[in-house]
C-alpha cells in the first residue's frame, strides 16, 4: 500500500499545480501578453507600410520639376491673397479695356459643397473658395477679351454670374461672380 500512496499524493499535487497555478497563470497574464504583441506588431507593420509610402512619395515629391511646383503653386495657392488676385483681374481688364469697380469680397466656402456654404469645417476639405462681386463697365469686345485673359489665367478661377446692363452707347455695365480657389 506504500507504493501507491507517493504516487497518487505527488498525481494530486500535480494535477493542483497544474490547475491552480499554470492553467490561470496560462489564461490570464501570458494570454494578455500575446494580445499586446499581436497589438504591437500589426502597429509596427503600419508603420513601417507608412514610413515606405512616405519615402516613396517624397521620392516622387523631388522627381516634379521645381518649375512645375511653382506654377502649381501659382495655380492652387495656400492662402486666399485678395489683394493680389484683385490686382491680377484689375490689370487684365485694363489690358483688355475694361474698367473694374466695387470688388467685394463675399463669404469663404468649401469647393467641393456643392451649394457653396461653409457647412463643413475647415479640415474636412482640403481646398476652399472664396467669392468675389465685381462691376466693370465697357464694351462687349472688351468684356469677351476680359473672359479670355480670365481663363488664361494662371490662376484658378470660376466666373460664376455675369449680369449685362445694356446701354445706347455700346457700352455696357456688366456685374459678376468669380469663385477663386486656395489650399486650405
């Protein structure tokens, strides 16, 4: 009977260590272990797909031409400046023989709403626009000469509205919308 207890009493302590000690030790804290891992390593892989996108796109970045750069900056630019775009259209329709007056500038709004409101805010949509009402007055020669040198322009414009006032004398007052565009 001395051969069987030994065996069966180290069988018990066996079995309470392995349930008392190793199946909850097992379940809890090297279970929550290997989740932080598996946690950590889908992280690192992110970034390591993020940081290779970024090295490609900074590669591509450097591959433009400054030239173009600067002209898509020209384009597109990362700020609204009233100031000089009014300058810009003043002395296109000076070229053209057009004379401009009472610019106002109206409200911002994002470029891809498609009512023109600012209903979004400022981070959801990377480009804005701003809406500009001016008068001009002189012929419709002048007015289309006007239109075109707008649509050459380096920057980027919509005319949205033109009212013609008409006149006896050939010459016209005309009012207009022109939406412009900025990086926000």
């Amino acid at each position: 009977m001395n051969h069987n207890v030994i065996p069966t009493f180290a069988l018990i302590i066996a079995a309470g260590i392995l349930f008392g000690y190793a199946m909850p030790t097992w379940a809890g804290p090297i279970t929550e272990k290997r989740t932080a891992i598996t946690s950590d390593d889908q992280a690192l892989s992110a970034a390591t797909a993020y940081s290779r996108q970024q090295n490609e796109l900074a590669a591509a970045r450097n591959a433009i031409d400054p030239a173009d750069l600067a002209r898509l900056g020209v384009f597109l630019p990362d700020s609204v400046d009233n100031v000089g775009i009014i300058l810009d259209l003043n002395a296109v329709a000076a070229r053209n023989g057009l004379t401009l007056s009472n610019i106002d500038v109206l409200a911002a709004s994002s470029a891809s709403d498609a009512k023109g409101s600012a209903t979004q805010s400022s981070t959801a949509k990377p480009v804005g626009s701003v809406d500009l009402s001016l008068s001009a007055v002189g012929t419709y020669p002048a007015l289309q000469s006007f239109l075109r040198g707008v649509e050459k322009s380096q920057r980027l414009l919509d005319v949205r509205d033109i009212v013609v006032k008409g006149s006896d004398t050939g010459v016209y007052t005309y009012q207009m919308k022109i939406t412009l565009y900025w990086l926000r």
